[in-house]
C-alpha cells in the first residue's frame, strides 16, 4: 500500500483526539469520525454532511452517528489521506489529486477538458464513470486502504483579476495564483502567465498588496474570501473544472465494520449528497457574479481572441494529457477512457434536460445509475 509521508506521532495524536473527544457519545448507537478541513460554513458541511448525517441517523434507526470535525481539526486536506490510513478517524475529505501516486487514472480523469461547463452533469458522469465503469480505480483506492463513495465538482476556475483585463495581450507577463496541478501550470504557461503557487488563504493579502494580478478560482471567492474588495474585474472563461473532491473517503477497515444496511444507506445518502454541494458551489459562484456589478467589479465575457487562444491550448493540450497519462500514470488506453467519460457527460446532459437541473432530482438520478447497483455486501469490502 502506498503509505507515504506519514508523520506516526501527529497521527498518533490524532487518533488520541478523536477517541477523547466522542468517547463520551450514546454508547447504544455506533459513531463514525469524520474529517472535513473545510470550515462549518462551506458548502460542503451545509449543504452536504449536515443534511446527510440526519439522513443516515433516520435511514438507520439511530443506529449510527456521525462526529464531525472541521477547519482542519485533526487533519488538514493534505494529511486526510494518510489519517484515514493510520486509523486516526473513519472518513475524511481527501482532495484525490493531492495523490496522484496513488490515484492516477483520477488525476488523468481531472485533467481532461469536459465538453461543457455544466457542473451538475460533470458530477453526474464523474461519478457514475468512477463507481461502475472504473475497476482500475475501484482497485487503486483499494490498494491505497480506502472506500470512495463520490466526489462533488466545484464551480468553474475563472479568472479574477486586480484589473480589468480582456485580450490574451493584457495577460502576458501577469501574475497568476494557481491552485496546483500540471494541467493549471500548462495553461498559464500558454498564456504567457507567470503562475505563483499560493494557498487560497493567502490570496486577498498577496492581491491587495499587488503581488498577484490574478486568481484563477470559482467566482464565489470574491465573497467567501473577500476578494470584492481588491479585485477589478472577472472574465468568465471557464479554465478548469475541479471534480476531485470527495468528502466520506473512509478507511477500508471502518468501511469494514459497517453492516450492510449501514453501507446501503450511506451510499444511498451520499449519491444525493455530491449534487447538493455541486448545486450549492455553482450558486454561490453566480451569486457572487450577479453582486458584483453592485461592488464596481466588471463582468467580462471572454471575447473571441481569447476563446481562440483558449481553444487552442485545450486542443494540443489533449496530446500532452495522453502522453502523462502513458508515461507516467501508465494507462495504455486513455484515449478510450477519454471516450467513455465524454459518452457519460452526454448522457448527463440529457439527465440533466429531464429534471430541469434540479440538484436533488439529479441526486436521485444519480442514486439510481451510479449507486443503486452497488452491492452493499461487497463495495469497496477486500477481496478475498
């Protein structure tokens, strides 16, 4: 197993934090931990575990709980991974492509280019293709000691910058925060960006200070990190679309424990679950845009300089994807897997026409394609 980096003694002490802090808990009904990083008013935690917890404790008859933790209290997004490993909790939230040693056909998944910048239906055929179309995956995270029950997708990286921008000369040269990754770096090299590598936390100071001129980020960050203040404009071409989120990734021994009608309902909650938080991301992100105006930040649709740019790069971009995904990830047939993945987002476009985009009937949708299948008997149970 891939057991990489861990700190035994942080760990250790993780763990003695999280026995202390439910052992006092009803002894009559089973308590799951859980890690979520993300601070208790993100979307993540209130529009998805909060309403999913309720759910399970209903689905269940009280039978089992669930103690979260949040705001990186005991483990941080980076270290999630390596806890749920060690036993310091049960589930976390693991951002996949933090390991792309251990998840490779993931991270090549989350470098494609999806041919829309529908968020609800990437989640929909990102998830179905990963829970039934995916063994090479379903064996990767077996290997790693985890249980993957989903991901979400985040609203669309857009740029936003100090200034107002809106040809691909005003970008030259400019400084760019990019949240990581070789396909992001890519793309502003392309551009003839200088890209700067920066937590999200560090963005408001570093932008006000004028030492990055922009940010790519869903939109919503001009609200969740006060970025309305100091920024001047956003052009909303769609960079990259973030799917790699998953936030009940839980330990294969936990996993484990769970009776199959425990398993049954947490899967059946949480297929629901990965379309409450995408709908919740993608609303926040226009929220964030429709006041903007209102803050004398300017809305730039991408002109049709930059979509050709744009275009451009996602076009040979796609032959120096195939070539990772051999070389370093080998995977000898990404160019069928590709083909795969886009039959999906076809089939969820039209889902998504049928329910009107509705988060909760697409949640529904997804139960009945992705999950209801699944045997809860044998899911992410080791084999024999």
């Amino acid at each position: 197993m891939f057991y990489k980096n861990l700190k035994t003694s942080a760990l250790a002490t993780s763990a003695l934090f999280v026995a202390a802090a439910f052992s006092a808990s009803n002894a009559a009904a089973e308590t799951l931990t859980l890690n979520q990083y993300v601070l208790p008013k993100h979307v993540v935690v209130k529009d998805g575990t909060m309403p999913l917890i309720e759910e399970i404790k209903e689905a269940t008859d009280g039978d089992l709980d669930i103690k979260l933790f949040t705001g990186g209290t005991p483990l941080s997004a980076q270290a999630t991974l390596g806890g749920l490993q060690a036993g310091a909790v049960d589930a976390g939230m693991v951002i996949l492509t933090y390991h792309p040693a251990e998840f490779p056909v993931v991270q090549y998944l989350n470098d494609l280019a999806p041919p829309t910048d529908d968020t609800l239906v990437v989640a929909g055929a990102f998830n179905e293709y990963l829970m039934t179309k995916c063994q090479r995956c379903q064996d990767e995270f077996q290997e790693a000691g985890v249980v993957f029950t989903g991901s979400y997708t985040a609203a669309p990286l857009l740029l936003v910058n100090r200034e107002v921008y809106r040809t691909p000369e005003d970008l030259v040269g400019k400084r760019v925060r990019i949240p990581g990754g070789d396909y992001n770096s890519r793309w502003a090299d392309y551009f003839k960006l200088s890209p700067i590598n920066v937590g999200g936390s560090e963005v408001y100071e570093m932008m006000n200070r004028g030492a990055v001129d922009i940010t790519l980020n869903p939109a919503a960050i001009l609200q969740t990190h006060s970025l309305a203040d100091v920024a001047k404009s956003v052009i909303t071409m769609p960079v990259a679309m973030h799917r790699v989120s998953s936030p009940y990734v839980f330990s294969a021994d936990s996993w484990a424990k769970l009776t199959d009608e425990q398993r049954r309902a947490f899967l059946d909650s949480t297929a629901v679950a990965m379309m409450r938080i995408t709908a919740a991301y993608l609303k926040d992100s226009e929220t964030a845009l429709e006041e903007a105006a209102g803050r004398d930040i300017e809305v730039i649709e991408p002109g049709d300089e930059l979509k050709a740019v744009m275009s451009e790069f996602l076009e040979q971009d796609l032959e120096t994807i195939y070539k990772i995904a051999r070389e370093q990830y080998k995977i000898e047939d990404p160019e069928a897997i590709r083909d795969d993945f886009i039959a999906l987002i076809e089939k969820w476009k039209g889902i998504a026409e049928e329910t009107g985009r509705d988060a909760e009937k697409m949640g529904q949708r997804l139960r009945e394609n992705a999950y209801a299948d699944l045997d809860a008997a044998s899911y992410g149970m080791a084999s024999e």
